[in-house]
C-alpha cells in the first residue's frame, strides 16, 4: 500500500504530513529521520520537479522538489518506485494548483492545506490509489466560489 | 472575531497582511461550527470552519469521541445546502470525523439519498463516506447502492465505488463477493482507473480460488485490456497463477512477454521484472527481459532507472551472467546524482564483477566516493567485503580502497565497518597482511578515534610480529605511546609487549622501551609495562603468553552479559562456566539500501549498529529472555534445569510469509523445541498456531506434548513449544530427525482498521526439517593442555573415516564439523591456513549431562575428485555411549 506522505520545506521542517499505514509515533519519528538521512545530500538534484528514488527497509521512496517544497510519497509491494512516481505527479500538480497564485512557497502551502486535503482524498483513498488524470481530480474538488475563504472575516 | 495568528518567519518574506491558519485554536474553532447550525446556510462562513477544522487534523491535533461527536452531528446539518463545494468540504470533514465520532450510522439514511443523487461528485463521494461507516451488519441493507455504483456511467463515481468496495472486502467479504458480476462488468469500462479498480477488486474476491483466478486471467489475456494500470496488473496475477499451480501452460509466459514491448514504461517493466523473478522463464525471455532493462538503465527519469538497477541487482544474484550484457551502462550509472541508484548499480556490478575488471571497477568507484554520504558507503563497503572471498588476488586494490574511504572524513559508524572489513580481508587473506598493516599503521598516526586505534594497535601486535619485517612497525606503535592519551597508550605498551615475545630478536630492545613506560602517568599504562617487564626479566614465557596472547575464546561482549547475568541471579553456588556463553557474535543490521531486513518490522531497523533495538538482541540476551519465558509455563517445570539451550535454527527463508526459527532446550530427561514464529502479512492473523513434528525414528522417544499460540497478529513475533521425552540410560541418545510443518487458523484481517473477519481456514505450510545432532548435548570446554588429556584416555581400534558430501573447501568442512559436534577448537585449529591440502582440527566438549569429557581429533582433506570432502576422525572419551552418538552425527 502506499504508506505515507510527507511534504517539508527545504530545510527539511515537516509542513504536512499523512500516514496511511498505522504506526506509533516513534516509528514515524524514526522513519522521518531515516528519510532525511538517506535523500539530504540529493535534494539539489530534485530541482526542475525530477523525481529521484532510495529505498530502505523494504519502503521504496519517490521524492521531488515543487517550488520551496519537497514531496516524498513512500510505499511498499504492489506500490513500487515506478507506481509511485505516477501518483506524485497528480500531488505535485495539485500543489502548483492550490498556491497558483502566489506560487507555490511555504507559507501559502500551509495556507492553502485545507484545500490541498481535498485534492489529495480523491488522489489516495486510504493507502489505495483512487484517481490520477489530474482533470478529474480538479474537476471534482474545485470549489466554485474560488475566493481565497481566509480573507472572510466571521 | 476570529484571530489569526502571523506566522513570524525570519525565512520568508511573509507579507504582513496575510492570514495564516498556523495558530489556530482548537477549542476557539469547535466552538465557531455553530455556523452550521444557522438558517439559511452561510457557504462560505461553513466553508472556512470546514477549512480550519481540516488544517487542525492535517496539523495533528486530535479530537476525543465526545468532541468529535458534536463537530459531525453539526455538521450533518449542511445537507441541507445545495452549495456544491461546501458539500464537498462537508463529505471530507465527516470522512475524517466517522472514524472518532460515536453513533456515526445515523446519516446513513442522508448518505443513501446523495447515493442515487443526479449531481456525480455527490454520489462518488456519499459512497466513500458509507464505506467507512458500515460495518457487516448493514452493508446488506446498502448492497443493492454499492452494486448500482459499480456500475454507474460516470467513471469517477464508478471508481470511488469499487475502491471503496476493496476496504470492504476486509469488512464483510461474503457480501462484497456477491458483487462479481457488477465488477466483471466495469472491467470492459473506458476509464483506464475503472479497469484497473475492477480488476484489483476482481482478482481480491477470487484470490482463494485458484482456479477462478486463473479463469479470470484466462479470459482477459486473450481481450487485451487497455489500461496500463490494468496491464500491470494483470501481470501480476498471471505471476500469480504460474508460481501457484506450476502450470506448463505457456500462454501466460506469452502474455507477459507480450507486455514487454508495451509502449508504457510501467507495464513493459512490470513485465521485465516479472521475467527475471520466474524460476520458470526461458533464457531467451530472460534475456529479452534484460534488454528493456537495459533500455532502461538510460532513461532520464530516476525513477524508471532505479526501477531497472534493482531488478537486475536481484537477478544478479541468481543468475550473474545474465546481467553482464549491462555492465557498460551500470558503469556509468557509477556517477548517477540520485545515490540510491549508483549505490545499487555499483553493488550489481561488484556482483558480477569477474577477476579480469574487477581493478579497473574498483578504481571507477572510488573516483566518485567523495559524493556519497556514509549510509551508502558502508553498503559499498560491504559489496567490496564480498569480494575479497570471490578474488583473493586482488587484494592489493580492496586494502587500497577501503583505506581510502578510512582516511577521508567520514562518520565513526562507517569507519568502524570499514575497519571491520580490513580485518576480514585481514583475517582471509595473508598474503594482504603486510601491505595492509603498513596503511593501518600510517593511518594511526592521525585518527580521530580512540576506539579505532586501540582496535588496530591491537591487530598491530598480533600480526606484526610474524611478518619478515617486525622492526618497521615498532617505531609507529611507540609514537602512539610518545603522542596519544591515556587509553591508546596502554593498548600500545601490549602491542609492543606481543613484539618481545613473538620476535626474538627484539626482545632487548622491547625491554628497553618498556622500561621508558614505567615513569608514566596514567596508571594503567605504569601498571601494564611493569608486568610485561618483570615477566620479560623472568623470561616467563608461559605466563605471558597467557597474558598476550591468549584470547578469551568467547567474544568479550557475550562474557560480559553472561556474567552479569550469572551475578544477578541468585544463587551462585554453582561456579560460572564459561562453556555455557554463546559464541555468537551479535549482529545488529543497519537499514541498507537492498534492505530486505529479516526482522520484518518495516519501520523498526536501527540506525547504528551501537543502538540495539529488538531486532538486534544479542544471542545471549535472547536465550536469557527464552529462559524466562519457558520458566514461566507450568508444564515444563517438572523438567528440572535448562542444562542447554542451542542456537537459532532458521526453518523458513526469512523473506516468507511466515518466518520461523526453533531453539531447543534440553533438559535431563525432556527436550523442549521452542519455534518463533512471525507473521509478515498485515491482511491475516493466525490463530491456534502450532508445529507438529513428525520424528524419523519414534522408538528412540515420546512425545509428550506441545502449546499452541492462540493469536500471532503480523509482526508481532511469538512462540510455541513442542516437547518429547528421552532417557539415555534406557533407549540410548536420541539419533532423530524431525520433519515440521506449521499449523494454523488463518483469519482474515483489515491491515488499516485491525478488525478481524471472523471465519477462517484451517492452512499449514511446510518447514525445514530438524535434528538432533550431538552438539545439543555436549557442552564446550577449554583446556590448555590437549596433548596430556588425549594421551591419558585410551586410543580407539582406528579412526572412523567418512566423507562430507559437497563439502569442497576445507574451511567449509572445518565449519560444520565444528558445528555438528558443538565442541570447542583448540589451539586455532579452527583456522585454515590458505592453500593448505589438508587440515587437522582438535576438539575438547562435555556432556551436559554427567560432565564427562569428550576429546575428538579431525584430519580433512579435499577427496580426489575435489568436490567432496575426506575426513578421519578419533573420538575420545571415556563415556562409550557418547563416542558412539558423536560418530552416529556423521555416519
């Protein structure tokens, strides 16, 4: 299955983050630690939305860089480097879409997380690949009424 | 009013006008859902609530049941609205919150009517949201919605049902079932994800009914699906179908050959890869399996590479010489910006390597090791280990290279497996010594670590002395004394110390230069060189030999656990033993890159080999724990004393479904065979797991009973016992073999939820066969004097004579006879020198049970044809019965 999501800024502070398969908190600790260790040194080599790839422990990792943001979808089994890659295509494209406007930068990730959660649910559903042609994705998310919602005082 | 904190971030240029949600409050925003609860519905106010809740628990906050309660009721109000993104964000919002809320069936009534909605987004996902919702006692009621989605016309809605569908198979498969023909029927759907999901959904349903999966295969090889997914898929299954039923049948070895020149990267390499796993596959499909590879090896895209490097990395394995064709393009993947895949191709390449290119690889790689961080360098350091077994003669270019990665800067963790590697080839190759001592000795001249020092002083002293040029070492190892610090200094006086003792001709001076280290500071290094000196005086050889050279014939960490457990228990009446200590080295894995890591615990590898996590308990600490646990069962303890436990015995690969591994405790009149089994699937449990063992030779024992572990969920490893009754006295050592098989309940379960489906089946799956062979009962013991104990028991008639069947080397065989007799090697015969024709092994034990002690002696030599190997052994003792079960394990 797929078994998670992370999205961090450059420096490598975690900004989002999803776990699909069921682990402790240490464990995530422990593997969010590992994966820095194993892909710091070639996060440089992401740039221009390349996807690169490590593995340990039987996970197999897809990361890429968008703007000030790195993207790591891991998985295992049926998930490998190359299924992945697929999938962080739709995320990466997502991202580019809810902080169109601003370009995609922390902070207006961050803003727009929310939204991007919508996105993502019809991406992966529970650990599972649901949808991937990124039309549909945004077709069937977008939110008519395209205000930035923040600005709506209550 | 709400406040929205500013986020303040040196970083960014964060505009000050802009609200962020970083700050949010959790009790503030529970309180504002009220906006749900107005007439008419503000879309946009509920919006932004939506929105904030939504950031909390992306952001991590957690809810309790009461709270989450509230939030979902409120928000079901908004099925009143007809905003279609406020429904959206609602659908989301009570996705999340039905897990945590209580009472959460009640909307199921709403979620039916948006179910059969004209507005698609509503309908895709009301089906999501009640498939988080049912359990197996609704979903009937719901069935006839979940079949009419399956098959809706909108592709969206379709695949939100059908993956939906694949999370309810673990909740109530029975009913899902019933839903084959909607699912056969989307399988013919235009969208490339409906195929897919209807084929993965399909091929679940039918997945323990072989002959419906192959009926399913059968039809849809011959329709072409079209989706690539699919394809994959597909792929898979026919995989499936020919590891499962052996099937001659070579339609399915057609199809996936067919997939190789697939257009999609993502089916012709599934296919590739598929190839390469089959036992079954034909040179020639290897062979054009490994030329999409290779085509793909330059892909631009990482991802496509990697996918390419790994699957030949792992066909090297089995089959080197099918991989060579690739050779030039894994060399110049060597210099790839995406480590993971240099690293991989350099340890393909090191794999297949062959003696001719092996120098000019190795030079290769170490062009381009200052790019890669040390994770990655200790696998390459482990690759180039491995070598110097296949090539001994190149050892000049392994100590070369891995001196290199120890002078570069670098971490202690890669430095001490480098080290480790050098003693290895060290330890292997004697023709490596003296080009190897003379780069350890430059390199102690400016290391940052102690521990590394002391460890090759120690080496220093052992080997210098035995090379034909002692003198040049002598001058290093005293500038440690002149320059180093407390530590490395007293390790250097014994280094210099060995020197006198094994090179005459140095004594002297030796002598002169211990007698500087009597004036110095730190006491332990006054203390060492006043011995040495007093002994060197007395030209006590004896003692300091047992001084110097002498090694604990343990590992040291093992004694030291041994003994502090020996010290906490309470009775001590019995002297310490040191025959009793595992002479297993503890092995603690770090996650590699290939990493298939034994222990099945995904997430669970330790990053440095000094942080010993579970995975990595020491064989001592084990047994200690196994002790206790088997003190604790009633039904045993009638057996008296543990006299020993073995060491593990692996009964399954360690990458099956169900990995087991069995110690055995002997007990004076009972053997407990204790299995520990772990279960690496997250979809099943076993329940009522037990290993029945079939003996080969009843009469020599009984069976008296076994105990059974009522649940092994996934990873979470556990055992069971199995226990039989011997009496030597009365029917002599039991000389049996076991065949086992593992028997279970396995019971479906829901890898996300943990719920389990009640009915199971009852399944087994065979294991390794097991015996009894005299190392179980005999015990090592140590002696200094094996000359004197042999000669003083009588001789037997002549030697036993046998042959080790496939044995070709002669440390091979000196291995097993070792391990078979479970006696200790004395006097280093346990070595083999290189080139040597033959070999005399010397053996000292005790029965466990009387003590008496047993004495063998083994001659090994290579029989004529080169693949078998000869051996004379002589056993004495002055127990008969115990010679006669020592031959028995051979003959």
């Amino acid at each position: 299955m797929i078994n998670n999501l992370l999205i961090t800024n450059l420096n490598g502070n975690i900004v989002f983050s999803k776990y699909y398969n069921i682990l402790t908190e240490e464990k995530q600790i422990e593997f969010e630690k590992l994966t820095y260790q194993f892909t710091k040194d070639e996060w440089s080599f992401a740039k221009g939305e390349k996807h690169l790839v490590t593995e340990f422990s039987g996970n197999k990792i897809v990361f890429t860089n968008v703007g000030d943001l790195m993207i790591f979808l891991c998985g295992s089994n049926e998930y490998d480097e190359l299924a992945l890659s697929e999938i962080i295509f739709p995320l990466m494209e997502t991202i580019k879409e809810v902080c169109k406007k601003k370009g995609v930068t922390e902070a207006h990730f961050i803003e727009q997380i929310p939204k991007f959660v919508l996105y993502l649910d019809e991406i992966i559903q529970k650990g599972q690949i649901d949808q991937t042609q990124i039309e549909s994705i945004l077709n069937y998310s977008a939110l008519k009424h395209d205000q930035p919602i923040k600005k709506e005082t209550i | 009013m709400n406040k929205f904190g500013e986020k303040k971030d040196d970083d960014s240029e964060s505009n000050s006008s802009e609200l962020m949600l970083i700050n949010l409050d959790k009790g503030q925003v529970i309180q504002e859902k009220r906006a749900f609860n107005e007439t008419p519905v503000q879309p946009r106010k509920c919006s932004l609530v939506i929105s904030q809740f939504l950031f909390l628990l992306a952001r991590g906050d957690s809810f309790t049941p009461n709270e989450a309660t509230d939030i979902f009721f409120a928000a079901t109000k908004l099925f009143q609205s007809k905003d279609i993104p406020l429904r959206r964000l609602m659908y989301l919002l009570l996705k999340e919150f039905s897990t945590i809320s209580k009472d959460a069936i009640i909307v199921i009534s709403s979620l039916t009517k948006d179910v059969i909605h004209k507005i698609e987004l509503y309908r895709a996902n009301a089906i999501r949201i009640l498939c988080k919702i049912t359990d197996s006692s609704i979903l009937p009621q719901l069935e006839r919605y979940f079949k009419q989605a399956i098959v809706d016309k909108d592709p969206h809605v379709s695949s939100a049902a059908l993956v939906s569908s694949i999370h309810l198979l673990k909740v109530s498969p029975e009913v899902v079932k019933r839903w084959a023909n909607e699912v056969q029927e989307s399988i013919s759907n235009k969208s490339n994800m409906v195929q897919y999901h209807a084929l993965a959904l399909l091929h679940r349903i039918k997945q323990h009914d072989r002959l419906a999966v192959r009926k399913l295969v059968n039809s849809l090889i011959k329709n072409s699906v079209k989706s690539p997914y699919a394809q994959a898929y597909l792929i898979r299954c026919a995989v499936e179908v020919i590891e499962e039923t052996h099937t001659e049948d070579r339609v399915y070895f057609e199809y996936i050959e067919s997939c190789l020149r697939s257009k999609n990267e993502m089916v012709a390499y599934e296919a590739a890869r598929s190839i390469c796993s089959l036992k079954g596959a034909t040179p020639k499909e290897i062979t054009s399996a490994v030329g999409i590879l290779q085509m793909f090896l330059c892909s631009t895209k990482s991802t496509l590479r990697f996918a390419a490097v790994r699957t030949l990395n792992k066909l090297a394995q089995t089959n080197p010489t099918a991989v060579i064709p690739c050779n030039l393009d894994m060399e110049n993947l060597i210099s790839d910006s995406n480590r993971s895949i240099a690293t991989l191709a350099i340890t393909t390449l090191l794999q297949v390597g062959n003696e001719s290119n092996v120098d000019r690889l190795i030079k290769q790689i170490a062009n381009f090791l200052g790019d890669i961080n040390d994770e990655f360098k200790i696998v390459v350091v482990k690759a180039i280990t491995n070598l110097s077994t296949k090539f001994p003669k190149k050892f000049r270019h392994l100590i070369t290279f891995l001196n290199k990665i120890l002078r570069d800067e670098g971490s202690l963790q890669l430095k001490q497996s480098t080290l480790d590697a050098i003693l290895y080839v060290v330890n292997t190759i004697p023709d490596s010594k003296e080009i190897a001592l003379s780069e350890l000795c430059e390199f102690i001249e400016d290391c940052e670590f102690p521990d590394l020092s002391v460890q090759i002083l120690n080496l220093l002293g052992q080997e210098g002395p035995l090379t034909n040029t002692p003198n040049k070492y002598i001058r290093y190892i005293y500038n440690r004394v002149l320059l180093d610090s407390g530590i490395i200094r007293a390790a250097a006086v014994t280094s210099i110390a060995k020197f006198g003792l094994l090179y005459e001709p140095m004594k002297e001076k030796i002598m002169i230069l211990l007698k500087r280290c009597l004036l110095d500071e730190d006491d332990e290094v006054r203390d060492r060189a006043t011995l040495y000196l007093s002994l060197f005086k007395e030209d006590n050889k004896r003692v300091l030999e047992r001084v110097l050279i002498d090694d604990l014939p343990v590992p040291t960490q093992n004694l030291q656990r041994s003994l502090e457990a020996y010290l906490a228990q309470d009775d001590t009446t019995d002297p310490f033993d040191i025959g009793t200590v595992s002479t297993v080295l503890e092995q603690t894995q770090s996650p590699t890159i290939s990493g298939k890591l034994s222990q099945t615990n995904q997430l669970g590898a330790s990053s440095s080999p000094t942080n010993a996590s579970t995975p990595g308990l020491s064989a001592a600490e084990s047994v200690n724990q196994d002790l206790a646990k088997l003190a604790q069962i009633p039904q045993f303890a009638t057996y008296g004393r543990v006299l020993k436990s073995t060491e593990l015995v692996e009964l399954t690969e360690s990458e099956s479904e169900y990995v087991v591994s069995c110690v055995k405790h002997i007990y004076k009149e009972n053997i407990v065979f204790q299995f520990n089994c772990t279960n690496t699937l997250d979809e099943q449990r076993l329940d009522q797991v037990q290993v029945k063992m079939v003996p080969s030779n009843p009469k020599s024992m009984k069976n008296l009973g076994f105990m059974a572990i009522d649940q092994l969920k996934c990873n979470d490893p556990q055992s069971c016992y199995v226990s039989i009754g011997y009496n030597i006295q009365q029917a002599g050592y039991p000389i049996v073999s076991f065949t086992n098989t593992l028997k279970f309940k396995a019971v479906d379960v829901d890898p996300s939820t943990g719920e389990a489906d009640d009915s199971g089946f009852d399944d087994q799956y065979p294991l390794e066969r097991l015996e009894i062979v005299p190392s179980d009962f005999i015990q090592k013991t140590y002696t200094s004097n094996f000359k004197e104990e042999w000669e003083k028991l009588p001789d037997p008639p002549k030697p036993t004579c046998f042959q080790l069947l496939g044995v070709k080397t002669l440390k091979a065989a000196t291995q097993e006879i070792i391990s078979t007799l479970g006696m200790a090697p004395l006097d280093k015969t346990e070595q083999v020198p290189d080139k040597s024709q033959k070999h005399q092994i010397l053996l000292s034990g005790k029965s466990i049970h009387t003590g008496t002690l047993i004495y063998a002696q083994a001659r090994i030599k290579p029989d004529a044809s080169g693949s078998n190997t000869d051996v004379a052994l002589v056993v004495k003792s002055s127990d008969e019965d115990l010679i006669d079960f020592v031959y028995s394990a051979f003959i």
